[in-house]
C-alpha cells in the first residue's frame, strides 16, 4: 500500500504523504526550561500539558498542504452540505440545527473572503463535516505535530530557532489571517505550510492535558473522554497570551474541548507556534484565529 502511494499520480492535489515511522512528539523538562529563560510570564503548569517527550510510531497517512481556504470551503457551502445530514455527526446535526450558522455573516464573510486566505470562524463540528464532504477526515493531535516537526524534534517546523520572517504571527504585525503560500519559507520537513501561525487548526482528539503519560505508542487517537474542566479559562479572554494563570471576571469553565494545534496571526511566536504547543475550546467555539486542515488515511 504504501509503495503505491509513493508515486506522485496517487498522491490527490494539494496533499502530501507523511511516511510511515517514528517521531519525537512532545517536550522534554530542557526544552521546556529553555522556553521558560525566554518568557518569564510564561505560568509553567501551563506547559505540563506537553509532557514527556516521547517516541511515537505512525502509520502512513496523507495530510493537506495548506490550511482549507475560502475558496475550497465555499465548495462545500455550495453543494448545499449545511443541509446534509450525512455529512454531520449526530451532535454536529444538532449543533448546526439550532445555530444555522449557514444564514449569519460567518457565512457570508467566507463567501466574499479573500480566496487563498485560511477560513476562519469555522467550529469543530463545521470542519469534520467538510472533512467527511471532502472524503478524509481531520488529523490526529499526533498526525498534525508530526507533519508539522518531521522526525527530530526540532522546535518550529523550519528548525529551533524563531524566525519571524517565516509565518504569520503577532510579531509580524498583519493582524489577519494572511494568503496560505505567503511563508513558503516557513514550511515543514515535508511540504506543508502554515503549521506555524496563521490559524489556530482543529485536530481530531479531545483534549486531555495529562494523555501523553498514558498515551499508546503507535497511532494514537487521543483519550476517548475530554478532561473536565482543563486548566483556567478560554484562550481569547487572554489576548496574545493563553497563558495567564487564572479566567478573567465572569469566564466561563470550559468543559469537552477539542485540541487546537499551531498557533495564529495573532500569538507571540516564540511561544504559541511551536511545533508542541497544545490548546483546545469547545467543539462549538469559533473566532477568526481558528482554522483547519484535513488528512486521510491510507
């Protein structure tokens, strides 16, 4: 099978093969000391979330090359799959039955968005059912992180040094999302870009801060069951940062979430965009940091 694939004419457009071994996933205690000489604000229990590092084996699979787009999304508005329930899972159904999201300005912000731009404002639920119209499905929090570093652990997907000029990040100073082949210079061991900023992506895997201690050594698929109530506080209360250590006045605890991997327009890059970074809301939640890409299996 995997033989197969190796040619280029099996390979569908705008995808690329991850070969099929071993990656370092994770941080280690040096990686995370290092990380914490740069950015004392930086709330270490924050950071546990990426522990330990560990050797993880994966089976081949294929992954997009850039985030989904505008353009490619409103493919999936137009051949009506807002009204197809085969595409929904049933609490994706019942989440789009009573938000309609197809009729409010998220709608019509893609509809006019600029092409080659990441879509955004895009919930959990709405990127699985485009996954399953577009026949794949979303990566793995393993999937994404291997895609994202290749096989030794580097820090960013370039390398272990930050370099701004390389993505799409706050330190950048675009303050949107930006065309998806804008950073070819950012882009990782294997071909994709935008795994560094831009957009926050959806993955697959509920999130569980504590799921690399117990997680299996090949293909894992994340913990069947979302930790209940993980850490403090969502992610946009915080500003660039999602690191302060307790919720503003009045934030609500968050409960059931979905991992986020990458980092967006709006993160400091020296943290947010590393290759290991671990965040995650609510499968309903939605901004215009947040984005996704799909993979497939083989």
């Amino acid at each position: 099978m995997i033989r197969t694939v190796n040619k280029k004419k099996n390979i569908p457009e705008g995808m690329v093969l991850i070969p099929e071994g071993l990656f370092l996933m994770g941080s280690t205690k040096q990686d995370i000391d290092r990380l914490l000489e740069l950015d004392r604000n930086i709330e270490t229990v924050r950071l546990d979330n990426e522990t330990p590092q560990r050797g993880v084996y994966l089976s081949a699979y294929l992954i997009d090359k850039y985030p989904v787009t505008n353009a490619v999304y409103k493919k999936f508005i137009e051949s009506d799959g807002y009204n197809q329930k085969v595409f929904w899972s049933d609490a994706g159904w019942q989440y789009i039955s009573q938000s309609n999201p197809p009729e409010n300005d998220d709608r019509d912000n893609i509809l006019n968005g600029e092409n080659d731009c990441p879509v955004v404002n895009i919930s959990w639920y709405e990127a699985e059912a485009f996954a399953k119209w577009a026949e794949k499905r979303l990566p793995t929090e393993a999937e994404w992180e291997k895609a994202a570093r290749g096989t030794d652990g580097r820090i960013y997907p370039w390398g272990n040094m930050f370099e701004k000029t390389n993505l799409n990040c706050a330190e950048a100073k675009n303050e949107k999302p930006t065309p998806v082949k804008k950073y070819p210079q950012g882009q990782s061991l294997y071909g994709c870009l935008d795994m560094a900023g831009n957009v926050w992506e959806w993955t697959a895997d509920w999130y569980d801060s504590q799921y690399y201690s117990c997680a299996p050594k090949k293909d894992p698929q994340g913990p069947k069951d979302a930790e209940v109530n993980p850490y403090y506080g969502q992610p946009e209360e915080v500003g660039v940062s999602i690191y302060d250590l307790r919720p503003s006045t009045g934030s609500k605890t968050l409960s059931g979430c979905k991992v986020l991997r990458g980092g967006s327009w709006n993160g400091s890059g020296v943290v947010h965009v590393r290759c290991t970074n671990r965040d995650y809301d609510e499968p309903t939640y939605k901004n215009d940091t947040i984005g996704f890409r799909c993979a497939k299996s083989l």
